[in-house]
C-alpha cells in the first residue's frame, strides 16, 4: 500500500470512527481501540514523513498562511483525543476529557471539511482530489 493510499484510508476510517464513537454518546471499548490504533499510526505517519497534502498555487494570502498550522493543529487534536482514550481505556481516569476530546475533534473536524470543501468549490484547486481515493475522482 502506498503512503498515499494509506493516508486516505487512515483520515476516512478515522473520521468515520469519530462519527460513530460520538453517535451514541458512548462507545464500545473495541472500537475505541481501533481509534486509537488508527489516529496514533496516522500521527506517526505524519510527524515522521511529514504531511501529505499540501496548499496548492491557488491558494493565496490568508488562506495559504494558515494551511499548515490548522492541519498540523489537526493533528495535535487527533492525537490528544487519541491518547485521553487510551488512558480512559487502560484505567488512568479521564473519562470525561475523553469524551470531552472527541467532541472538540468532531468540531473542529466539521470546519476542516468546510476550508476544503471552500477550496475545491470555490478556487476549483482540486483539494477533494487529495483527499478522495482515486476511484471516486469522477464524481468530481
């Protein structure tokens, strides 16, 4: 599997993980597991190959100013999250800000969505391209 494909599959497993674990206000210990396994390879990833996307040339000013710190503020909310539940989970407490964490992580996921959905309507600059497995480029 290429570091792309990994990549993909890891930001849509996770953000559907994210989904389901806030669903019901509470989660299986299993799939809170999964979570964790997945944002800590992700986090891993990224801090040791660094990041995949990039702003591209159509983004300017502001916008491509503050590309990298979001997603690397992202990254640093993924991994809180990740680590609040694997303490929460292995007993060290933190119920709570677990849960608490996950709820910041879906915020600031859903305004995440809206920057790229803002970059790929509006400056047509391709981000979904990035983002979506190539077998859904068509739908584009």
């Amino acid at each position: 599997m290429t570091r792309r494909a990994l990549t993909i599959v890891l930001h849509w497993g996770t953000a559907l993980l994210l989904l389901v674990l806030v669903k019901g206000g509470t989660a299986a210990p299993a799939l809170r597991w999964v979570f964790v396994g997945g944002a800590g390879l992700w986090v891993a990833l990224a801090l040791g190959r660094g990041m995949l996307g990039r702003p591209g040339p159509k983004l300017a000013g502001w916008a491509r100013a503050i590309f990298a710190p979001l997603h690397w503020g992202m990254y640093a909310l993924l991994a809180t999250a990740a680590a609040l539940n694997a303490a929460d989970l292995l007993g060290y407490g933190g119920g709570v800000w677990a849960w608490r964490a996950l709820l910041v992580l879906l915020v600031a996921a859903m305004f995440h969505a809206i920057y790229h959905l803002w970059r790929h309507t509006t400056l047509n600059d391709g981000a979904l391209r990035m983002m979506l497995p190539r077998a859904m480029h068509r739908l584009l």
